[in-house]
C-alpha cells in the first residue's frame, strides 16, 4: 500500500498498529462498519482498518459524541478500526491525514472546508458530502473526490476506493495537479494583483472593471 514511510512515523507518535487506513467523522460510525468491511475483505481480498480521528467541538454534541465515540471503540475492540482522540491542529493534524489511504469527511454545513483545504494540500482521495456549495464545487472542479447524497452512496463508494487502487491514485494525481496548476499561492496572489491593478486602472480612467466570469 501506499504511504508506509509515513504510517511507520505516524505509528511511532501514536503507538497504534496502522495498516489500510481511512479517517472518517464519527458521525458515521457504527456498528454497519463491520459488515462494510466484511463486503471489502469479500470483494478484493484485503483487510482494511477504519481510522476515526478528532474530537468534540461543540458542548451540545456531547451525547452524541458519547454515543459515535462507544460506536468505534467497539470496532476497535473486534480490531478492524482505531480511534485517535485528538484537536486537529498543527502538524499533527497533517500527520494524522497523511497516513491514511482515502479520507471521508462527512458534513452538515460549510465548516469543513479547511479540513477539505489539508486534504487537498496533502493529495488524498476523498469522499464527501454532497449538494454541499464549496466543498462540491472543489471535489467536480479537482476532480479529486467521490460525492455521496445518501448512506447507501457513501457504502457504496468506501468499498469502491477500498478496492480500486488504481482510481485512488488517479484523484491523488487529479487533486496534485489542482494544486499546483489552479489554486497553488503563486497562481491565487497573481489573480489577487491582476484585481488590484484593474481596480487602479478603472480609478484613473474612471471606467468600470469587466470580469471574466471565471476571473
């Protein structure tokens, strides 16, 4: 699989047994989990590993963060998945993305569009929650991810990254060159200038600025 180099460092600051990983919101987590992974081992003959990383935000989530927490430790007893309690901050943060194979981030709103912007930055495949504004619009534009409306898309496309090591590295590649090529600091602080010198430009002369709807 890919990423040993890293999984080997991650595994070292964790002290965890980390093979086939993918990080995933507990919001999902329970106990269908172990029939999922019974469908991958069945379907292409390897054994994956769920990885649920992160913490509770907000103090009104506290039961059911109880209740997603006691989910995955329940599969972390029957050893197909580790829970990683920690504030997703830092390098650490990075460190704890960059030694999973595909990452899923489940959401309600808007809010996980940094998360989004570290998955990208790290070149991971991805599964996401769709219509969702921002995060949609960057997963069609990359090219870098799977959407899913409904539990049964979600199943559906776990199994399919789980299995196809292949398409994993082919929106690994899609995502890389949306880095470099679209939206890399160089490409966005030129775009900023360009609108800067437009802006002066129609100071002077007094004319309005016309945009390309894509500017």
């Amino acid at each position: 699989m890919k990423n040993e180099n890293r999984k080997a460092e991650i595994n070292e600051k964790l002290d965890k047994n980390l093979n086939n990983l993918e990080i995933l919101s507990s919001k999902y987590i329970n106990k269908r989990n172990l029939k999922r992974n019974e469908e991958i081992k069945k379907k292409c003959g390897q054994k994956w590993n769920l990885f649920a990383a992160g913490t509770i935000r907000d103090p009104n989530h506290q039961r059911d963060y109880i209740m997603w927490k006691s989910d995955v430790l329940d599969l972390q007893s029957k050893g197909i998945a580790h829970y990683y309690e920690f504030i997703p901050r830092g390098d650490i943060y990075y460190k704890v993305m960059g030694i999973c194979d595909f990452i899923i981030l489940p959401t309600i709103d808007e809010t996980q569009s940094g998360t989004l912007a570290r998955i990208i930055s790290l070149n991971k495949p991805y599964i996401t929650t769709a219509p969702m504004e921002g995060l949609t619009a960057q997963t069609l534009e990359s090219g870098g991810g799977l959407l899913f409306t409904t539990k049964k898309m979600l199943k559906k496309n776990v199994i399919r990254l789980a299995c196809d090591e292949n398409l994993r590295m082919s929106l690994g590649e899609n995502l890389k060159h949306y880095l470099d090529e679209v939206v890399s600091w160089e490409i966005i602080a030129d775009k900023y200038n360009q609108a800067y010198d437009l802006a002066r430009n129609a100071k002077i002369s007094g004319k309005p600025v016309v945009l390309e709807p894509e500017f």
